[in-house]
C-alpha cells in the first residue's frame, strides 16, 4: 500500500504488487525513492474520519511506501523524422482522471489511421497529421489532470473525455503541415 499527497486535503492510495521495482522521482519539495519505507501509523492518521471499510483496508496493512508524482509539460513536437513518440513518452498524466493509459490507446488507434492514410508513401506526414489531431486532446486532459479539477462541480458533460471514438473520429486534414524544428 502506498501513499502520496501534494496538499493537505488531497491523498492518493494503491496497492503494488510486493516485487515492485523502486524508481527514483521528483516530489514537489523533495526528492523521495519509490520503495522508502513510509509510517503505517502517519498513513492511518491521514485517514482518519474516512470510510470504516478504507481505515479497515488500511489497518490490515503492514507497511507503506511514499513516492512522487511527476508533471511534465506537453512536449513542443512528439516525432522527428520516422520516429515518434506516444503516450506518456509524450504527454504524461498525472493519475487523477485515470486517462494515462487511455491516452496511449487513443494515440495508437490514431497514429494508425494516420499512417494507414498515407499508405506507407509519407511517415513524417503521418506523424504530423497524428500529433496535430491528437495533441489538443492530450493537452486538454494532462491540464484538468495536473489541476486535479475533474468533475470537481459535480455536473459536467463527461462525453467529450468518455465519449471518444478513436477509430471513428474525424482526422484533422493532411494539409498544410509546417515543419517547426
């Protein structure tokens, strides 16, 4: 079981599998090694006041570990010449809307379109079609996720994130692609 928070009234938990492998990453204030062993008893605390079944799961827990959650900015281009780049390689996700995974899924089903387009004859067109298409997307939900504000208001529209067809969408159209590198 492990714990991570950024702010007092924000906490984060999820079981590892007991062979996880310890990654070192940045915290906000502080650097903190995936595998350093936290307090079960601070962990407990946080909770207090939680669900009786959250503090009994917490209660049956050994010990705990505390690791940090990275933010990167989207990057500025996601290929170069026949290379590119897809999911968390290019727009990592904070956890918070649980779209990291998604997101990648998508970006598969889309760079594939995009190439199955250009029949093999222009990768790097593909690629810049796949990035333009995908990239507002992706910006979109790396920034609501990094705010940690989704569905905060309680009444939201979900069907633009819920309701994404990949292999139906409308791709953005071939031309005209700039090359900005």
């Amino acid at each position: 079981m492990s714990v991570s928070r950024f702010a007092k009234a924000l906490r984060n938990i999820f079981a590892l599998a007991a062979d996880f492998v310890s990654l070192i990453r940045l915290q906000r204030d502080s650097f903190v090694r995936v595998g350093r062993r936290g307090d079960v008893n601070e962990l407990r605390k946080a909770y207090e006041g939680f669900h009786p079944d959250v503090r009994a799961v917490l209660e049956a827990c050994p010990d705990c570990h505390k690791w940090a959650i990275l933010e990167r900015e989207p990057l500025p281009r996601w290929s170069d010449g026949r290379v590119v780049l897809l999911g968390d390689a290019c727009h990592p996700m904070t956890p918070y809307m649980a779209q990291g995974g998604a997101t990648a899924i998508e970006d598969a089903a889309i760079l594939a379109r995009c190439i199955e387009k250009v029949d093999g004859e222009d990768i790097e067109g593909a690629f810049q079609r796949y990035e333009a298409h995908r990239k507002p997307r992706t910006s979109r939900i790396q920034a609501i996720s990094s705010a940690n504000t989704w569905m905060k208001g309680g009444d939201e529209d979900t069907s633009w994130l819920y309701g994404y067809d990949a292999w139906n969408v409308p791709l953005t159209p071939m031309e005209p692609f700039v090359k900005t590198f």
